[in-house]
C-alpha cells in the first residue's frame, strides 16, 4: 500500500479488560472476538511505563503538537484510583517537553465519585460517559447481570460532573441508537443533562450479522436519526452532536469530524492490558482476531504498527473504499461507513472491500441533513453577486485586522498614526465610502498578502507603513474629506491607489508628503518645504508630477474600467505585467476595450450588466495570447489582458476572465467543491479526462462564451449532469449549479 505513514494522534488504553455491566450490545464481550478472557483484567506497571515510553518516542519523532490518549476498558474505573494514577503521572511525565497531552476516560459512570474527579481535574482527565438516553431507552441495553438498572447511577455520576468544580471535565454522552427507542425522548433526555457533545454511534454490525431491522426498513437508522435532527432543529440545537457536525461539514466541503463517517485517515491504535497493539477496537465485531496486529509496547515501536497493512487499509481515503463507494456521490460525507461495517466473510478477497452494512442509512441520513439545510437552493448565500461582493469585502478588512495585530509593537508611531487615522475617516459616512472603495480595489489584497510574511518576520514594516498610507490618502481624496494625510514615501514616488502615480522627488530620494482634499482635487506639498511646493492636482487629469490611471468609460457602469498599468502590486499574475503605457498605446488600447465592452452589449446586454461594478481593473501583461484572459493573486475585480488584443479578442477574454475570476473569488470565501482531483470526469467536447474543478471553469466560462458563438453551449447541459452528480460538490456548489441551469 501506497502513501504517507499516518502517525497515531489517538491512543485507546486498556486499563481494565472486565466490565460492571452485562450490555447485550457490547462489541468486547458480546461479539464475534473473545479475546478479552486471556487478558489482564488490569493494566501493569510496566505496560504503563512501556507504553508510555513508547507513545511519547512517537510524538517526538513525527513532532506531533499533541496527542490523545482516552482509558478504555471494559470499565476502566475498575481499574481504581491508584492505577489510574499510575497512568497519568507516567504519561504526564513522559509527555513533558515533548507534546500536549489530552487525557480523556470513556466510563458507563457507575463508579464515579469525587474521589476519582479529584483525580482526574489534578491531571486534567476529561469523562465521557455512556448513556442511552431516557431510563426505559438506557436499560433495554445498559443493565447489571442480574437484571438491575444503571440508569439511576448513571444520572448520579452525571450530575456530580455538572457540579461547578467539576464542570470542566465533562467531555459529553455517547449514545448507542437503538431504533426502538423514541428518538425524540432520547434527545430530549440527553439534553436535559446539559453536555459539552452528543455523540450517537450506530451498533457495531456486518453483513454476517446485520443490525435489526424490525418491519425491515433499509433506511430505518437514517429514520431515526433525521427524527433527531429534526427534534434538534426544532429545540434549536442546544447542544452540538457530533455525528450531525460532521455531515454538515463535509457538506460544506470540510474535514468529517468523526471515525466512522468520512475519508480522513485513521490515526487511532489500542493498547490491551498486556501491551498488545491492536487496530480499532470496534473489530472485534468481524471475528476473532480481527484487530489483531501481532505487535507490543515491549517490542515494537508505533510505526510498526502504523505500517501494518489492516492500519494503512483504513487510511487510504478513497483509495480505500470499495468500488461501489467511490462512485457515491455522497461517499465525502460517509467515508464508506465505518470500516468494522463493511466485513462480509464471503465474497471479494478482501472481506472488507464492501459498502457498509448501514449504506442505505448513511446515503439517506446524508442526503436527509442535506435537504433540511439547504431547503433553498436558490437562496444567494455567498454565490449570489451581491453577496460575493460583501464576503469579499470582509475577507479583506479580515486580511488587514490580522496585519494590525502582526505589526503590533515594532511597526512603530507612525503605523498607529495610520491605524488611527483610518479610524478616523471611517467615522463620517463619506469616510466609509471612500475607505471602502479603497479596501475593495483589488490590489490592496494583493499587497496585504504580500505583507503578512515579512511582518511576521519582524522586517518588512515600513514599506507596510508606505502603501497603508498611500491607501488612506487614497481613501481621503476619493471621499473629499478635509484631513491632512502624511504619506513617506521612497523612490521619489507615491502611488495612490486606484488614482494615479505622484513624483514628489528625484529617483532614489526619499521623504513624505502631506495629502489633503479640495472641492476639485486635492492638494500636496512635501512635507518640510516651503509654500511654493503645494500644488492643487485634479485626479482625472495628468498634470506636472501626476500621472492619472485611464478610465475607459462603460455604458451601464457608472465606473467603467480602470486601466492600471502603475501598481507597484500589479504584478501578481503568473505573466509579468507590463510597463507604462505612452499616451498612444493607452488611447489605443481604452478605445479597443470599449469596442469590446459596446460588442458584447449588443450581443447579450445581460453579460454587461453582470459585469457592471464587478469587473473594474485591467492590467496589460507581456506574453499573454490576445484572446486569453490572466486571473491574478489578488482580490475580485481585476484582470490581466493582452495590450495588443484586438476589440474581438477582448471582448472573448473579458467574458472569460470575469467567469474566472469570480469562481476564484467565490474559493476564496467558500467550498464549490472539496477532494478535486480524487476523481476524474470527460468533458463533453474532449476526451481528455479532468479533475472537477476544471470541468467546471470550463463549463462556466462556456456559457459566457456562448453568446459569440453558439457552439460552446454544445455539451454544457451534459456537463451540468456530470456536475451535478460528482461526489465533490459541496452545498454551495449546488448553489452555483443551480444558478447556471437557471441561466443556460
């Protein structure tokens, strides 16, 4: 098997192998594995010296920030208060100046007590506890041998975590789903108990010993538990429930947050009593011997086990479900079930290369959460234009927050004069606007990504002090507020975003200027001079010193374009930009785009008035195809074009690019998709096989590039069915999808 060793992140500890209760649904003693009977019933001091040892050699060798370690049993209370001791000082000990520990017990509660949560808040031990919900749902299951019920004791145990100085320890209830149980009084109960997380776990079954199913319903788990996210819903989520956080967030195109749904590796290994290493504990379900590895804490070293090939099975994401499961459209958000539920002791080779026992339920579990949050597809969330606009807009005052708090102490009095003063020209309404405009320009990005790593490294700082000047002054004119802005500048230069270039000196002098606006421009003098240097200078207009930006007028856009071949951070596509433009090549290249702009107008008006206050700045690049628009490192609104483009090619890359540009624009602030590449797909006008995210640039700029030519539409409704049935789409996806069939 192929790829990375995956390092164990998550330790289950064996502390004691026999339990208080006789649960009749309890995979260590009930199912198919037997092994228990051999073992210790509680742990030694050497396996928790050894496996401590080696669990610390571990962390150190592939530098993991922390580890997990959660004590198991059986009831791992049995073990006393002295082991558990044991364990966690020789842990905490191992530990020390190597990784962060999370210690973590799993208990049915029985014997809490304050003796044992002293304990554990010495050494930070969090308690999940088991409970199955309401008494009547908590004992169908969770009984003494004799019959008994536990459910008083465990509510005890319970409320003694909720106590105040206890609080902290409370790690959440894992609930095993049994659907004859009321799944709303189930809900109901473990809320009430008021816990940090809900954890529900589907009963360990195979296909040689399926799950039951009374009235034989394929869907009945999935039933149940929509019943519960519904009831959920309703209650408005009082507590978070890890099962419904992790499809939701593989909807959304995150991480599954659980083992057994998604296709994140596993990074779990279990220490027995004896110090044997074995997999996931949940595999003696299969059959004897099935979590077996053959290795020890006394022999062998975690990456043994790590490369064992039952380990690296299960994390192989994709590569590790079978064929029936990396067709699913919803296999993201299942992961192919757990892997203990795909065993079947007949058929391939491999008895775990099948679709879970469960499949049905996951599959409409999944496509049910999907359905009840995102009732609307049409609904705009951030895929709409407006929207876009906004959440780019906040990407970017985020952007500078965080430049704010890099610089901190050593960006000096002039960066908090900066800071202050933006403060200040935000407090009037024309501020704002102006601010605003400035902040949605879409170099300024591409300067405050450049400024994040060199700020970090402490260097870097004053060139940060420059352009954040510059922006405000920039942000003054265009507002017409009356308030002087100090401006360094260096080169003898100052490039005010947006506007224009200022000459304030020679070539290679430094200094700063100061900036105010006027009813018809604004006004400039280098600071220290005398009266004579002020000058009045008219932003649309080159004057001595000052060279404007062109504006290429756009009917339909109250703003037109921005021909910006100045920027000192234009210089973000993957062509270089190129040079000033003299007078002529300007004129010739505004008129061009105009040209280009009136053809698609006339064409399809509705590409314009999509285009309209998005699309403002174009910047010429050297070696770019006159048809072939650039999407650069920056934010939404600018492009890259050839200078030499004639008024047709134009027009085909401005369509193109502002297709392009605003799927770059909606990655950055969501996920179309998720997992791109794990797959393949035929485009219907090539053969050539692409990755998701390629057939849908294509598809979407195909449908802009359809009102010149007809024949790029050929294909596009059969692209949208391959879309629309990929595993990669996300729930904003299906947004954007639903969007373009509206438009096709």
């Amino acid at each position: 098997m192929t790829g990375p060793l995956v390092p164990f992140r998550e330790i289950v500890l064996k502390v004691h192998s026999r339990c208080d209760l006789a649960c009749d649904h309890c995979y260590v003693y009930e199912h198919a594995d037997q092994s228990w009977r051999t073992r210790p019933k509680a742990i030694s001091d050497d396996v928790i010296f050894r496996t401590a040892q080696r669990l610390a050699e571990h962390a150190k060798t592939h530098a993991l920030p922390s580890v997990s370690v959660i004590l198991h049993g059986g009831e791992p209370l049995l073990a006393g208060p002295a082991r558990l001791r044991r364990v966690c000082e020789e842990l905490t000990s191992a530990f020390e100046g190597v990784a962060e520990l999370d210690l973590r017990i799993h208990t049915n509660g029985l014997q809490l007590s304050p003796r044992y949560l002293d304990l554990f808040d010495e050494f930070g031990v969090r308690v999940g506890i088991s409970l199955d919900g309401d008494r009547a749902a908590n004992d169908r299951h969770r009984r003494y041998a004799d019959g008994r019920s536990s459910h008083p004791l465990v509510l005890k145990a319970v409320e003694l975590l909720r106590q105040e100085r206890y609080r902290h320890l409370y790690l959440g209830l894992l609930c095993t789903v049994d659907i004859e149980n009321d799944p709303r009084a189930v809900l109901d109960a473990l809320a009430e108990l008021d816990p940090p997380l809900i954890d529900f776990l589907l009963p360990h079954a195979t296909w040689d010993d399926p799950p039951p199913r009374p009235g034989g319903s394929p869907t009945a788990y999935a039933g149940w538990l929509l019943t519960v996210f519904d009831h959920w819903q309703e209650r408005g989520r009082p507590v978070p429930v890890r099962l419904f956080s992790s499809v939701l967030s593989t909807l959304g195109g995150g991480p599954s947050l659980t083992e057994s749904l998604g296709l994140a590796p596993t990074d779990l290994v279990v220490v027995e009593t004896d110090g044997q290493l074995e997999q996931v504990d949940s595999l003696k379900s299969a059959y004897e011997g099935a979590a077996a590895t053959g290795f020890d804490v006394f022999t062998h070293a975690f990456d043994e086990v790590a490369a064992h090939p039952g380990v690296r099975a299960r994390q192989l994401g994709l590569a590790g479900v079978s064929e029936t499961c990396r067709q699913c459209p919803v296999v993201r958000s299942c992961g192919g079930g757990l892997y203990t539920h795909r065993y079947r002791s007949t058929g391939p080779s491999d008895a775990f290369d099948n679709p879970s026992v469960y499949c049905a339920d996951l599959a409409a579990l999944v496509r049910g959460i999907e359905a009840r949050t995102a009732t609307a597809l049409v609904a705009p969330a951030v895929t709409g234009p407006v929207e876009l606009v906004a959440a780019q807009q906040d990407l970017t005052r985020t952007l500078l927050a965080l430049l704010n708090a890099d610089i901190g102490q050593h960006g000096g009095e002039q960066w908090e004069a900066a800071w202050e003063l933006a403060a200040d020209i935000e407090a009037s309404e024309e501020g704002a606007r102006g601010l605003n405009e400035v902040l949605a320009h879409p170099y300024t990005r591409t300067w405050l990504l450049d400024a994040m790593e060199p700020v970090r490294e402490r260097s870097g700082a004053v060139d940060v002090v420059h352009r954040m000047s510059a922006c405000l002054a920039s942000a003054v004119v265009r507002a017409g507020l009356d308030l002087f802005v100090q401006v360094p500048f260096s080169g003898g230069r100052i490039f005010l975003p947006g506007l224009g270039e200022l000459r304030m000196a020679d070539e290679g002098e430094s200094g700063a200027a100061l900036l105010r606006a006027t009813e018809d421009g604004f006004l400039v003098r280098r600071e220290g001079g005398d009266a004579a240097e002020r000058r009045i200078v008219r932003p649309e207009a080159a004057g001595p010193g000052w060279r404007p930006l062109r504006r290429i007028p756009t009917p339909g856009s109250a703003a037109g374009f921005v021909l910006d071949d100045l920027d000192p951070y234009r210089d973000c596509f993957s062509l270089p930009a190129a040079g000033a433009l003299d007078e002529r090549a300007a004129a010739g290249l505004a008129a061009r785009i105009g040209e280009a702009w009136t053809l698609i107008g006339a064409k399809a008006p509705g590409r314009t008035e999509e285009m309209a206050g998005r699309l403002t700045t174009l910047t010429p690049l050297t070696g770019l195809p006159p048809a072939e628009p650039a999407v650069g490192r920056h934010g939404y609104g600018a492009l890259g074009i050839a200078p030499d483009a004639s008024s047709e090619q134009l027009a085909s890359a401005l369509l193109r690019g502002f297709r392009r540009a605003e799927l770059q624009a909606l990655r950055d602030v969501t996920d179309l998709y998720a997992a791109d590449g794990s797959w393949e797909h035929r485009m219907p006008w090539q053969e050539e096989k692409v990755p998701f995210s390629r057939l849908l640039t294509d598809t979407y700029e195909r449908m802009a590039l359809g009102v010149f030519d007809r024949r790029y539409l050929e294909g596009v409704p059969q692209a949208l069915d391959a879309l629309e049935g990929a595993a990669e789409l996300t729930i904003d996806g299906k947004r954007l999808l639903h969007r373009m069939r509206k438009e096709i």
